[in-house]
C-alpha cells in the first residue's frame, strides 16, 4: 500500500476505534493515539521526500499512485507528493495533534466530537494527495462540511448563526469551484479523445483562453472564499470566534491555507494565461485582504476575533504573492 493512503486509512480507523469507545477517557486516548501515529507518518514522509530529492528524483510528483474507480467518467483515484504538498500534510497533522489536547477536557458528547474533528482532518488529508480534480473536490468538501457540526455543536456564543452563516458562504464558493472543476474536465481533451480529470495531464495541454477567462475566476473564487478572500471573508471572524479552541486552530492553520493551496494548484496552475491576464483584479481584492484584515486585527480584544482577522491578512498576502 501507498504510504499516502495511510494518511486517509488511520484517521478513518481511529474514527471506528473511537466508536467503540464508551467514556471521555476512552475517546481522548484513541484520538490522540491515532493522530500521534499521524503526526510520526508526517514526519517520516518529510525525510522520505527529502531523501528522494536528495537521491536525484526530480519527477514533479513522487509516491504516485493511480486507481480508476470509475471508469465510464474517466475518474481516478490518483495520488502524490511534491514539497508544498508535503509541507501542508506536515502542518496539518501537527495542528491536529496539537488538537486533541486542546480538546481533552471535552465533556459534550466527546465521542461524536472527536469523530467529526478528525472526519474533517481527513478530508484536507486527502485533498493535499489528491491528483485528481473530482477526488480531489471529493475530499474538499469533506474537509469542509464538519464545520458547521463542530461550529454550531460544541461553538459559544452565537454559535448557529455563525455556523451557518459559515456553511452557506462555503457552499456557496463550493457550487462556484464545481462548476470550474467542470469547466476544466470539459476543456481537457481540446484535440479529442478522453476527457480527463488528471491535473498533471491537464497541466500539458492548452485548455482554450476562452475557456479559462471565464472558469478561472470560477476557481479562483471558489478556493478564495475559504481563504478569506474580500469581500467574501465575512464567515471567518464569526466562524473563529464561535469555534471550539481545536476547530480554530485547523481554521486558522490549516483549512484557510487549504483554500490558497487550490487556488494555486488549480486555477493558477491549470489556467496559467488567464491567471496572468486577470490577476490585477484579484491583486486588487487580496491586497484589501491584507490591510484589511491587519487593521482589523489591531482594533479586537478578543484573541479569537484577534487570530481571525490576523489570518485573513496572512492568507491574502500568501494570494497576492502567488498572483
């Protein structure tokens, strides 16, 4: 088995052990068993894939791995590495580690509360694998429909209002990237043959500037609204203040980044002369991003509207540096 796949496998077999589970005690242990064996597979990928660069492998992805699981679609189940992707499975499983900790005193319903935390780290495990745009969304919106569990379960304050306010703008952007995944499937074979969701083979062909002026904003938006982009970037203070200390810190640390990661990945990446006709536009929202948010940032008090605002400043400059 591709060491890769253990990074989706052990979340989901922790979640089955922690339903076995009867106490807080029982539900901790599991979880911080499971992510531990998590954080040292992350750490034994990052020597792996330093080593491998080391040895000479310059493929653009290695510990690759396909299946086709759904043949008639031309869907597969792809998989693989590069060093941004390495570096971002490595902050996440510290973060999740990190935690479980932070929740271990979790009283309500702990069981069902560790379930969906780690249910949602599998998603952005899965994402920052995938190599395939359908897999890849597959595990997107995995990563992200257990925030509005966690937000308006186990939240303070007006926890419903912000979990949903949350779930609507993160749908909203997720309808927007579907129809640009679809866009870029549909404009994947431009000399016929087999449409294809492989980013690597995509990445070869030209898909038509028509195409790309019109689904690379698509794209761009729809990763950009769960990397805070302005003015869609309402959810996040809302959405951190009311979260759980442990959900915060993957909103922060984590699924933000995974937002900036996609638009890097996918937009820039498989429409790159859109990115670079268009980019002013967003160069415009992202640096609004920045000042924004740090301003934003110095007038709170509170430490979760403070790292809120604070990220929303930090991602928009990690945007305004790839465009």
């Amino acid at each position: 088995m591709n060491i890769l796949s253990l990074f989706v496998l052990v979340p989901v077999l922790t979640i089955m052990g922690i339903m076995f589970t009867k106490d807080l005690k029982g539900a901790r242990l599991v979880s911080a068993v499971g992510m531990g064996i998590q954080l040292a597979l992350a750490a034994f990928l990052v020597l792996y894939y330093l080593s491998v660069r080391g040895a000479g492998n310059l493929h653009e992805m290695v510990l690759t791995s396909d299946y086709n699981w759904f043949p008639s679609l031309n869907i597969h189940y792809f998989i693989g590495v590069d060093g941004i992707s390495v570096a971002m499975i490595a902050l996440t499983a510290i973060v999740i580690f990190a935690g479980i900790f932070a929740s271990w005193e979790m009283e309500f319903l702990p069981r069902e509360f560790f379930t969906t935390l780690i249910l949602l780290v599998t998603g952005v495990f899965g994402f920052f694998i995938s190599l395939d745009l359908f897999t890849l969304f597959l595990f997107y919106e995995l990563a992200v429909i257990p925030m509005y569990l966690l937000i308006g379960i186990w939240g303070s304050g007006p926890k419903e209002a912000s979990a949903m306010k949350l779930t609507l703008m993160l749908m909203g952007g997720s309808a927007l990237l579907l129809v640009g995944i679809l866009g870029i499937y549909f404009n994947s074979a431009p000399n016929g043959g087999a449409y294809t969701f492989n980013i690597l083979q995509i990445a070869k062909i030209h898909i038509p500037i028509a195409a790309q002026r019109f689904f690379f904003p698509l794209t761009f938006v729809g990763f950009g609204v769960l990397a805070a982009l302005f003015p869609l970037h309402t959810w996040s203070p809302s959405g951190h203040a009311s979260a759980p200390t442990a959900v915060s810190m993957l909103h922060a640390g984590v699924l933000m980044k995974l937002g900036a990661y996609g638009v890097f990945r996918i937009a820039i990446f498989l429409m790159p002369e859109a990115a670079g006709q268009m980019a002013w536009i967003f160069i415009i929202l992202t640096s609004i991003s920045v000042v924004y948010g740090a301003l934003g940032a110095i007038m709170q008090k509170d430490l979760k509207f403070i790292n809120a605002y604070s990220s929303v400043s930090h991602v928009g400059l990690i945007l305004f540096a790839l465009l």
